[in-house]
C-alpha cells in the first residue's frame, strides 16, 4: 500500500486540487493523508525536506508532484 | 464515468507524472487517455482551448491540473 500525502494551504486553488486528490485517487492503492500547512505549520519542515516547494503538493512513496500553483511555502510560513 | 486526459510531451518530468496517473488514478472511476502532443500536434489547439498551459497536464472533466513542469505549449509547439 502506497502512502500519499497532499500538503495544501486552504487557498482556492489548494481546495479545488484536494478534491481531484480525494475523489480519484485509487484508494485499493494508496492511503490518503491531508496535511494543512496553514494550521499545521509543524509539519512545514517536514514537506521541505521531501522536496515541496509549493501547495497544494501530491507526494506518494516520497515523490512529488506540484498541482497547479496556489501558494510558495515561504508565503505559507508567512 | 469520468473522463481524464493526461497531455504530455515526453520530457522526463511528463514520463514521471504519466506513470503517478497511471498508477494511482481510480480507473473505475474515471478513463484515462494519454496524449502526446510531441507526436499528435493536431491537438495542441484542443488542450489550448480547455486551458492547458504546460505540460505534463491532466484534464479531468474540464478541470486543468498542471502537474510539476516540464514544458509550456509555446516550446511544444516549437
């Protein structure tokens, strides 16, 4: 079983992602675990290290794949 | 059904994101069809219109997901 982890910020575009995360994404292969950097900031560290750079971000098994652009981290520490 | 479109140009970044779509989107949710705009020029002007403006992109239902980049359309087209 894969582990995906979608960081977001709240932001529009972030939401509008999410939901393609949630509702297509194929649950027999993955789990799903939605991080919100904006309440969570804890956790901004940890995405930097695996490689994200901005939200809303898609990392599955620790590759990462940036979704349209909503926000820089930079501005999600802000 | 849904119906997603996944437009790429064969550059490593679209090889990488193609194989995260093929992978882990729920296919008894949605069809998947892969374009390769390198290859199938006639269809930059489809991917235009819905609101493609690089690649890799995955289209589902109208809505545009950018995923990383790996080229804009202008550099496709070449």
């Amino acid at each position: 079983m894969s582990k995906a982890i979608f960081y977001h910020a709240g932001c529009p575009v972030c939401v509008d992602a999410e939901q393609m995360i949630l509702d297509y994404l194929d649950k027999s292969k993955t789990t799903t675990e939605v991080v919100h950097l904006g309440n969570d900031q804890s956790r901004i560290e940890e995405a930097e290290k695996v490689g994200v750079k901005s939200v809303p971000a898609l990392v599955i098994d620790g590759n990462v794949y940036h979704i349209n652009f909503g926000a820089s981290l930079a501005d999600v520490k802000g």
